[in-house]
C-alpha cells in the first residue's frame, strides 16, 4: 500500500509539472508557476558553483490604455510582440516566463551585471524602435520597464533576488517608466537610460 501510495503520488507530481511546463496560450512563454521552479533550480547550482546570475522583471508600460483604445485584441498582439522581441535578445540557458498579465520575467545564469543591464537596454531600446503594426491606420508604440538584480548585491536566493527586482521595476514605473533601474552593491538604485527618449504613453 506505501509502494502504491508513493506511485501515485509520484505520477500526480509529474503530470503536475508538465502542466505547469506547457507554453503560455497566448505568448508561448513559460507560465508562472514553471518560471519560478525553473529558475529556483538553476540559481541554487549557480550558487553550488560560485557563479552569477542576473534576474530581470520587465512590464510593458501603459499597456490597460492599449486595451481600451485598441482592443483586447491588439492587446494580444502587443504582447505576442513583446516576447518576439525579448527572445531575439535571449540564450537557450535564459529562463524566459510570463508572470502574469504584461509583466515578464528573465533569469540570466553566468550572467555579470553589467551583462545583465547590456541585455536588458537592448530589450528596451528594441521595444521602443520597433512599434506594433496593426494596419494601415494603426500603430501603437511599445515600451516597457525594467527591474534589475544581480546576485553580487542580491545573493543566490530567489526570493531575494525577485524582491530586489522587483523594487527596481518599481522604482522605474514612478520614475517615469521606460527605464532600466538596477539594484547596487550599496543596496541603492540606479537608473540606467539609454539615448533614445522615454515614452510617455502609447
């Protein structure tokens, strides 16, 4: 009866964990729930070998605005957009998943920080410099904002690092959104801008 027990429990974890693994339906990112346990496993054998890692949230910015304006459906593909892009930038080793709602989040093993904010200012600027073709009369302009953590100031917990990216994206979105906020050694923010101006709305 334990044999049989431990058996069924087993195969209901395993078919668990392949739900949980299936693709978002709408983006083809990862679901939360798979994001989460993925990169737990990856940042504890990063820390067993002594190896950074940089963890990224990003949410696009004004994205209700895009729905009410445009549609649920453009919504939809402004976000199938968003992840197009965010993958041209990516690695096979990156673990890449949807959060929840417009938000996103990257997991970059063997990952420095200045690496990490390399990447993600190339996610932004590419959001920004490619807008979403709707058709001939419609054109909506994407932008998003980043939190950064690394695990030289954030350690190799995840829960820690999410929360310091976390607090980041914050910091991002009341500073104005389009922005990359890093999280320092000093346990202080800094904001990190490229040459192309942010955007207001969309």
């Amino acid at each position: 009866a334990f044999i049989m027990g431990a058996m069924f429990w087993l195969r209901r974890s395993k078919l668990r964990f392949r739900r949980m693994a299936r693709p978002d339906c709408l983006t083809g990112a990862i679901p939360r729930g798979y994001f989460f346990d993925e990169a737990e496993r990856v940042v504890r054998r990063l820390h067993l070998a002594d190896a950074e890692v940089c963890l990224v949230v990003l949410d696009l910015d004004h994205f209700k605005r895009v729905n009410d304006t445009h549609g649920h459906p453009a919504g939809d593909e402004v976000l199938r957009h968003a992840v197009t892009i965010c993958r041209t930038e990516l690695r096979e080793s990156d673990v890449f998943g949807r959060l929840g709602g417009e938000e996103f989040g990257i997991l970059m093993p063997g990952c420095s920080r200045d690496q990490g904010i390399e990447v993600a200012s190339r996610i932004r600027r590419h959001l920004i410099e490619h807008p979403l073709t709707l058709d001939a009369r419609n054109t909506i302009k994407v932008s998003a904002s980043f939190g950064l953590a690394c695990s030289d100031a954030s350690g190799h917990q995840l829960h820690k690092l999410f929360g310091d990216a976390d607090a980041a994206l914050y910091r991002a979105k009341e500073g104005g959104r389009n922005q990359l906020v890093a999280t320092t050694d000093a346990d202080a923010p800094v904001t990190v801008r490229t040459d192309i101006p942010a955007i207001s709305a969309m």
